[in-house]
C-alpha cells in the first residue's frame, strides 16, 4: 500500500526529471533552430505538423498556438498522411514531423514521400541519429535522456520537451514578425483576451437606453427617468442638448435622506456638473479601470461633444473581461 509520502514524492520526482530535460533544452537552440524560423517565416505556405501516437497530440497543440499567433499551420496525422492525407501538402508548404525516436515506421515511409514532392521537411526529434534526422534537411533536437515515467517507457519527459520546443519556435515567429497584442486580438475575437483589447465603450453603450432630462426638469420626471432607464443615472442636457451635469440614484437618495423639498427644486439644482465622460473609442477594460479607481458605476459617453450615452458597469462584467 502506498503512502502519501510516496505519492508526493513520485510526483516531485517526475516534476524535477521534466524540469531537468526542459532546463536542457537552451542548449540545443543553434544554427539549424535559427534557419528553421527563418524557412517558415520566408514560405510563402503554411506550416504541416505530422507526428504519430503522443507526439501527435504535441503537433496539434503547435499547430493551435502557431495559427493564434500568425504563423498558418496544419495538423497532419502521420498514419492518415500515407493512407491519403498527403493531399494537404500543397508545393510552397513546409513540413514539420514529431517524433521521439525518429524511427518509426510511418515516419519511415512519409517522409521519402514528402521529399520527392519537393517540400523542405524539418525533424523536431529526440534522436538525432535517427532516420528522420538524417533525412531532414533542418532538425530541431528535443532531447531528453529519460522519461518522467517509471520504467522509462510512457511519453512524459519527451513530449514535454517537444511542447516547449514548440513553443520556442512559436514565440521565435511571433517575435520575428513584430507581431502586436492588436494582431492578437484580431485572431482571438471571441476569448478574453481579445475583448480586453478590442472591445469598445462603443460595442457597449448601444444596448442601453440613454437616459436624459433636461436642466429644468422636475425632480418627479428625474426619478422616473432614472428609473425608466434602469442605468442608476441620468444625464441632464441644456437647452442645446449639450450636457451640462449627471444625476444618479445616489444623488437623489443623499438628497431625501437630507429632507431636502422637491416641490421647488429643478434637475439643475442637484445635479453633478462636469462629470466623468468617456468616448465610445475608449477600450471597455479602461473604462473599467475609471470606474474603480473613482468608485462609480457608470460613465457617460460623450462623441463630438454630443451626449450619446451611458456605459455601466455590468455591461463590462457581462463580457467577462475583468
């Protein structure tokens, strides 16, 4: 029966052995990575990622980060390529195959077959005196001098290696094309990550009502405006319908709470002049950051001097950004 002890030192145990085969990796970064960069940055194709068995799965998980970063990939199955699949490899592509040993045998048959179309093929390999290193005419080592695993047999230490070098050379093509956090966005439209850096006041505000009285309105419509709007606010606009202040529920709440009468009393009179505006170019998370620095939850939207709105602060919360 095992222990917790035991349980907790096989697991530092395979942490620090796939720690040790990463820390080693730095020093299989030469000539060969170097020219591999520059071959898939310069084709004007795509980038084919084959493998088979775990290190497929590596390859497909490449190919996802190369394609959100702007390098155009595809996944190829090693066993499907020589049952059909080879149709993928179009004449500018270059192609990459995974593997650990370098040796097997549907790597042994693709990659004469890869070679006569003509395509530059670039090995990410443990071995690097294997067949497929031999054969490649640019070889990314992914060396590791044993599994994580036990009996030195289940893929761990090796397809960690293969997913770090594949990384590397991700950020490398990042890096080598300036590529920006706006072209990220651009290809994560619909993630977090991309609304943080695309999503505007103005994909906001739209949904909502704008709330507004005039400057010589009574307090009675005020409330029923605030209310109406369902915003907590309402902006309060002059006889040009330029804003001149806000009204939140706050504000009116400070004021029956003070026994104020409201009987004589006009929007103008409790407003907030020179409030916190926004225009609708303005990112949704800075607006976000506004907002909890000076404690509020909404900001008006204000374009060309002209009142267009109001953003809440659940309108930002609904996108999940923050």
């Amino acid at each position: 029966m095992k222990t917790d002890e035991n349980i907790i030192a096989t697991a530092h145990r395979t942490i620090k052995t796939e720690y040790d085969a990463v820390g080693k990796l730095k020093n299989h970064i030469n000539s060969d990575f170097v020219e591999s960069v520059k071959l898939i940055y310069n084709s004007k194709g795509r980038l084919i990622v084959t493998g088979i068995g775990k290190s497929a799965n590596i390859a497909q998980k490449i190919v996802a980060t190369l394609n959100s970063t702007g390098t155009p990939a595809i996944f190829m199955h090693a066993t499907d390529a020589i049952h059909g699949d080879l149709g993928i490899i179009l004449p500018d592509d270059v192609v990459m195959c995974i593997s650990k040993s370098g040796n097997t045998p549907e790597i042994k048959v693709l990659l004469p077959l890869i070679k006569n179309f003509g395509n530059k093929i670039i090995a990410m390999v443990s071995e690097i005196n294997s067949f497929l290193a031999k054969n490649a005419d640019f070889v990314i080592r992914a060396t590791v001098e044993k599994e994580a695993c036990p009996n030195n047999l289940a893929p761990t230490s090796s397809t960690t290696a293969q997913l770090v070098m594949g990384d590397a050379l991700s950020v490398c093509l990042l890096d080598y094309r300036s590529f920006t956090d706006m072209d990220f966005a651009k290809y994560h439209p619909g993630g977090t990550l991309g609304k943080k850096l695309y999503l505007t006041v103005g994909d906001l505000f739209i949904r909502n009502e704008a709330p507004k009285v005039s400057v010589n309105a009574e307090i009675k419509d005020v409330i029923i405006e605030i209310s109406s709007k369902r915003l907590g606010v309402t902006a309060v606009l002059d006889e040009n319908d330029k804003l001149s202040g806000i009204i939140t529920d706050g504000d009116l709440r400070r004021m029956l709470e003070n026994n104020v009468s409201t009987q004589s009393l006009k929007a103008s009179d409790i407003m907030t002049s020179n409030p916190r505006i926004v225009s609708p170019e303005m990112l949704a998370v800075n607006a976000f950051g506004l907002m909890k620095k000076n404690n509020i939850t909404q900001l008006v939207v204000v374009k060309d001097a002209i009142y267009k709105g109001v953003v809440h602060l659940h309108d930002i919360l609904k996108e999940g950004i923050v």
